[in-house]
C-alpha cells in the first residue's frame, strides 16, 4: 500500500525529516539546517511540493507561515525503507 510519503524524492524526504526533528518551523528554520548555498526559492519550492502532497501543512503568523508535519517522523523512515 503506497501513502503520500512513498512518493516523496530524497530532498523532500530530507526537508520532511528536518521538519519532523523541528515539530514545526519557519522555511528560514528549515533552511538553516541545510547545506550552506541552500537558496530561499528552493527551500520555498520543496515546502510548497510537500504541501501539495499533504504530507505538511502551514498557518499564517503574522507575516510568515509556520509549517508541520502531517504524518509522524516514524512513517518517513518506514516508507524509506521501502525504496
């Protein structure tokens, strides 16, 4: 049986993982766990990609969003070992 986390790539899996080890964040808090030279327009791109596939949501504060796992950390190394 496939879920939406068998479907993400290696740098979706990444930011899921980094998200899940956060609880929640801002896109500059997940970006600050990546590799230096790691752009805001990609950090953006990947989070709205995970948003698309539910495996994230958000909610506005003030001006920025704050992002959250929709599934547990757990399910993501499980669906890893699966590929």
């Amino acid at each position: 049986m496939s879920t939406p986390l068998d479907q993400l790539s290696r740098r979706e899996r990444e930011f899921y993982q980094i998200l899940c080890s956060l609880g929640e964040a801002t896109a500059l808090n997940i970006q600050d766990k990546l590799p230096a030279g790691t752009k805001n327009s990609a950090t953006r791109k990947i989070l709205t990609a995970l948003l698309k596939k539910g495996v994230i949501n958000r909610r506005k504060e003030g001006r920025q969003y704050i992002y959250l796992p929709e599934a547990t950390g757990d399910d993501v190394g499980k669906s890893a070992l699966h590929q």
